[in-house]
C-alpha cells in the first residue's frame, strides 16, 4: 500500500483539489462513460464543491451519478445535512445536465429500512470515493472503535456516534475498499496530524479508522508537514 500526497498553499487547496478529482472522474468518463462519484461532508467538502461548481469542466460533466458516504439523520434543508451542504454549494446553479444524485433518506423514522434501501440504490463499487478525516480518525460516519467497523456483509448501516448530531447513517468498510479511487480531504493542521497518526501505526484500524485508506490519495495544505513518516 503506497500513500500518494497532493498538497498545495491553503489558499490553492480547493481549487488544486477540485482539479485532482475532476481529472479522475474524466478519465472514467473516457472509458467507459459513466461515473459514479460518492460525496462527502465537512468543511473541507464544503470549500472543495464551492471550487468545483465554478469549474468550467463541471458544468458541461455528463453521465455522473452522485451518492453520499454518510448522513446526519435530519431533514435536507437541515445546516447539519450532507446532501443540504451539496445542493448549497456544489449544485447551487442545478445538478448538470445528464447528472444524477441520490439522497440518503437519513432522516426517515425507520433508520434501518433507510440504510437498507440506500445500500440497493448503491452501484457495485464506487468510481471515485471523497473522504473527509475527523481529527479523532474516523471516515465517512465510522468513529474509532464502532462496530460498524467490522461490518463486512451490509454496505450501509445506522448508527450513533460521538459527535453531534448522533444519528446517521455511513457507507461500511465493504464499500471503501470496492472503491476505485478514494480522495481523502484533509485540509488544515489537525487532519495532516491524524494522517501523521496513521502512519505511525497502521494496522490499528479500529483505533483510527483512516488507516483504512491509507492507500488513497490525501489532499493537504502545503503548510502542514505533520504527515511526514518519521
């Protein structure tokens, strides 16, 4: 497994990220003309789509069909939503023609039934597969030491978390791994620390579970060389 860094100045990341992305998601076009892009939430997220949706590139994609990795169990229009922050960002101007996205009805009174559903709506694997990191590790809504960690027949469960809003629903390790590309999004000090973390002992993946993706790409700032192998 070989790590691959992209990294620029903070006030490049976005736009060097939303490039990076953009060319993978290309180059599957060209081979097979579809894309199935997995999205993500954050702050990260949120300056990496403002990025993409002012990109020429995005507006004219075609034949691209966008999931979510996890979701807060409130309503779309919710501040805490990931589809909420996608339609306000990423898709402000309208989904590009030819586009799809698939919602994840978190916020349904049956959690179970919403995953379960979710989980058929999913294509087999996953083209490209946007991460965030939190600074305790975890990935998509897979906190350090959840049982959804072990999961390896569902492809996307409900559960509690230690952050608020609790309640959500996350992709399982299944799916991560399936994915054909994985872009991890860690913009600022306190994700570069958790890559560092990672990288010291890689095989705790219920400790921390970006060691799962170590094998991803991870976009960083240039200004923060804490991910570094020692």
């Amino acid at each position: 497994m070989t790590i691959q860094i992209l990294s620029a100045p903070r006030e490049r990341w976005a736009d060097v990220a939303a490039d990076a992305v953009l060319a993978r998601i290309a180059a599957r076009l060209r081979e097979v003309g579809h894309c199935a892009v997995m999205l993500t939430g954050g702050r990260s997220a949120a300056q990496l789509y403002t990025a993409w949706a002012r990109h020429p590139e995005f507006r004219s994609l075609t034949g691209v069909a966008f999931y979510f990795g996890d979701e807060r169990c409130v309503p779309p229009d919710h501040s805490e939503s990931n589809y909420g922050l996608a339609m306000r960002t990423l898709f402000a101007s309208g989904l590009p023609a030819g586009c799809t996205v698939q919602r994840m009805e978190a916020d349904s009174a049956d959690q179970e039934a919403a995953a379960d559903r979710y989980a058929a709506a999913l294509p087999d694997y996953v083209d490209v597969l946007l991460l965030g990191v939190g600074e305790d590790g975890h990935i998509a809504s897979l906190f350090p030491h959840s049982a959804a960690l072990g999961e390896t027949r569902r492809r996307v469960v409900a559960i509690t978390g230690p952050k608020p809003p609790p309640r959500r629903l996350t992709i399982t390790p299944p799916v991560i791994r399936q994915a054909r590309s994985v872009f991890v999004l860690a913009a600022g000090a306190a994700k570069a620390a958790a890559l560092a973390e990672a990288l010291r002992t890689p095989e705790a993946v219920e400790a921390l579970p970006a060691r799962m993706v170590l094998g991803a790409t991870w976009l960083l700032e240039d200004e923060t060389n804490l991910w570094k192998k020692p």
